[in-house]
C-alpha cells in the first residue's frame, strides 16, 4: 500500500492547507470588491487580512484542521460554517466599535460573507473527493487491527469493508489470550469459534499484532472488549504504549444506548459520560435560538386559523377550548402541554387510553384536528415558554410513560432533550396511536438516534419533511 507521500509531508499540506483558507478569504473579496465595489484599496484590504488573521485563530479553536477522515462532511461543513460566522461577527463589531463602518459597502460586505462561505465548503467537498479517490487507489492509507473476536469487532471490521474510502485497510482481527468470546448486542452469545468461521480476517494472537505494532506496521488499534474485563484492557493498554499506534476503544464494549458519549477531566480524574446530551453550552443558545424565531413567525403566521379553529372547537360541543394535560418534559420534570380539546371527555390521570380508530370519545371536529395535527398548534406557547422545543421528541401522558419506562429499554433517555412538536419519528411514520409494544420500540429508536445525530441541520431537515409530507398520518386518530 502507497502511504508514503503525503503522510511524509503531512506536517507541509497542513500548513497549504491553511494557506489556501486565507487565500481564498481575500480572492473572495477581491472579486466581490472589485466587481461590486471600487476595487481592493487599503481598506478592503486591511478588512481581508483580520478575516483571513481571525479565521486562522478561531479554526484552529474548534479544530476545523484536525483529520476528517473517518467524520462526516456535514459536521465538518458545520464547524467551517460557525468558524467562518464568528468571523463575520467579530468584523461586524470591529466596524461598528471603531465608526469606520461606513468605509464599507453593505453590499460588497454582504456577498463577500455569503461567497466565502461557499468557497470555504466547495474547495473542502473537492478536497473530501480527492482524498476518497486517492485512498480508493491505496494511496493516503492506514494499517489497522481490532483485537478481540466479538459481535463488536465482526462490526467494525465489516464497516471498515465497506467504506473503503476511509482509508483505513483492516489488517487482521486478533484473539486475545484468555478471552472469554462475548456477544456484545442483545441477542443471544455468539461463540468465538462461529465467529472465526464466519470472518477469515481472524488472522493471529495478540502478541503478533503487539510485534507488528512495535515494527511500525500498525497505524491504528481498535480495542473491543467488554467493560467487564477492564483490568483486561489495562494489560493491553500498558503493553501497546511501547508503539506508535494510534489506540481506541470501541464505544460499543459499554452498551447501546450511548447518547453523546464525551471524555471530560475532574481534577487528576478522567471520566466518560455515557448518557448525555448535545443540547449543551453554544449549542442549547443555538437551539434556544431556532424556538424562539420558529414559533414566533409560526403563531403570527397561523393565528387567524388558530382562532378559527378555537371558534369551531367552542361551538361544536360544551368543554374548553383548550386542553391541559401533564407530561414529562426535560430531565423527567412534569410539564403542562397545551393542545386543542378534541374530545367530549378531558382525560388527565393515573390511566389514560390511547385513541384509536373509530373512538367515541373524538369529537367529530376532533377526529380532523387530531388527523391533521392542528390540535397541537398551541403547544407553539409551550415552545415559547420553554418547556418545549419545536423539533425533539414528542412528549407522552404522564401515565403512558410510567407504563413504558419499565418495559422498554432506553425509554427515559429521551428526556435528555426538550419534547417537540415534531420529531424524528413523526416524521418516519411513528406517530399516532401505539398499540402494540414494537410501534414503542420504533418510536423510542427513532428518539434516541435523533438525540446521538442532533443538529441544526438535522432540525431544518426534519421541519422541512413536516412541511412537505404534511402532519397527517395512518395512526393519528
């Protein structure tokens, strides 16, 4: 395999790298000033050398250089994007702060924001592609191992196969002297024998892969073994820091419902959160943000049907317009939501049945809110309140959630988050009615992989989804 050029002068493309983001910053302005404005004068260009200056700083923060080998390009477009718009920020201030804002065209200013922008993503997907091309032809690759034979490392070994793109050549899976061969997924324990048989990549014992590791052979070692065997992965640990190898533990040795696993320190101590939340820091602003502006233009924007709908819900049959019922919200904490009465009954205690179809309980007007979605409307005053968040999972009566905590594995975890008006799951089909105990499952699925893969981006997709595909489904009654 073909490792050798670029990871010889890695150290130089990193700084090209780097380079080239500056370069682009004041190519951008050049062609937006001159094309837009009066041309590149010492202004324009003391304006594009701070960018270029602040932008190198502030990447370099949110470690927008590091490898983006084996991450995602959304994420790696996201943190360009918030890299360059504190950028942004920050010149805005410098401008207003210092009255030299009137130096400037608005319109140049504005293009060149939104033009470097795009060239900062396009000349990285090119980049992105360039590198896939290179490591599909065995060029810019890594040697790995997985030690273990388990569900764990037949998973990541068949993922490696898969995206060959990554770079990252799988040169064996190791037994571990000792090892008890453990199933690590919920199904029943699968022999390390099967497993062999199943996977010929099971080339060899630990002490070959620790002997390949110290002659430089091995770039990166993935360690799966279950939590259970710590003093086990201590051993390893001690005896590969005699390499240079790059070691990881697999996330999967400490279960399946990891939610934004991250290392953090106190004092002398490290620690590993398992059960987290992303909405955290810059990013609970962020999502505080995208509320507030959401739901207001939404209530300004729906309001005339929302009295409409309060009018017809008053005369159509006796009871509230509006009803309140309890619901666990943040952290487990019980919260008031706000719908539409659709119901000639308002139920709100220990049991609680679901609706379902044909249910006498529904109001005629009822059955079309409830269909529509459109008895949720006022749960937009939750979300300005901040009990409720736009896009989360969606919240459960009180009595539905100490009937499903018990039985469904990871049920609690989703209350790491504020509940939605829509969701994840809303939009895969899982609404509605859940009548059998898998239609939960799914749901709860859906929930927690929306909590691991928050976004903005993935907010914006899923708003977008509930737009195009309308709040209507088979199992809303």
């Amino acid at each position: 395999m073909h490792q050798g050029w670029i990871r010889a002068h890695q150290s130089d493309l990193a700084a090209v790298y780097r380079a080239a983001d500056g370069l682009l910053i004041l190519i951008a302005l050049a062609i937006c000033s001159t094309f837009l404005g009066s041309g590149l004068d010492k202004d324009w260009l003391i304006a594009g050398l701070s960018a270029a200056v602040i932008f190198a700083f502030i990447a370099e923060s949110l470690e927008l250089y590091r490898s983006w080998r084996t991450d995602s390009f959304r994420n790696m477009l996201t943190t360009t994007a918030l890299a360059w718009g504190m950028v942004c920020l920050l010149l805005l201030l410098m401008a207003y702060f210092s009255g030299h804002g009137s130096h400037y065209s608005r319109l140049v200013v504005g293009t060149w924001f939104c033009f470097t922008l795009l060239g900062l993503a396009v000349w990285r997907y090119a980049l992105r592609h360039v590198l896939h091309y290179l490591r599909l032809n065995n060029r810019n690759t890594r040697s790995a191992a997985i030690l273990g034979v388990n569900a764990a490392a037949m998973d990541l070994a068949q993922e490696l196969e898969k995206n060959p793109q990554l770079g990252i050549r799988l040169r064996g899976i190791y037994r571990i002297p000792d090892q008890e061969s453990t199933s690590l997924s919920t199904a029943a324990p699968i022999s390390g024998s099967d497993l062999e048989a199943r996977h010929p990549q099971v080339t060899g014992d630990f002490v070959q892969a620790l002997e390949a590791a110290r002659s430089g052979e091995l770039d990166l070692i993935y360690i799966a073994l279950p939590i259970s065997e710590a003093g086990h992965i201590g051993r390893l640990l001690a005896a590969l820091a005699d390499t240079t190898a790059t070691v990881y533990l697999l996330p999967g040795i400490f279960g399946t419902n990891l939610l934004r696993a991250r290392w953090q320190r106190i004092g002398t101590s490290t620690i590993l959160s398992i059960y987290d939340t992303p909405i955290q820091g810059f990013n609970s602003w962020l999502k505080r943000l995208e509320d507030l502006v959401v739901a207001s233009l939404a209530l300004i924007l729906l309001s005339p049907l929302m009295l409409l709908i309060a009018l017809t819900v008053k005369l159509s049959s006796p009871g509230p317009v509006l009803f309140k019922q309890r619901r666990y919200g943040l952290n487990g904490l019980t919260i008031d939501v706000w719908k539409f009465r659709t119901m000639f009954c308002t139920e709100d205690g220990p049991e609680i049945r679901q609706a379902c179809r044909n249910d006498a309980r529904i109001t005629p007007l009822g059955r079309f809110l409830r269909c529509t979605s459109l008895d949720e409307l006022p749960q937009l005053f939750n979300v300005l309140s901040g009990s409720m968040s736009i896009v989360g999972p969606r919240p459960h009566a009180v009595a539905h959630n100490e009937q499903y905590r018990s039985i469904v594995s990871g049920y609690m975890l989703r209350h790491k988050v504020k509940p939605g008006i829509t969701g994840w799951a809303q939009i895969n089909g899982w609404r509605g009615e859940t009548d059998t105990l898998d239609k939960m499952h799914k749901r709860i699925e859906h929930d927690l992989d929306y909590i691991r893969n928050w976004s903005l981006h993935l907010d914006i997709y899923i708003l977008c989804m509930t737009i195009v595909r309308g709040f209507s489904g088979k199992n809303a009654y």
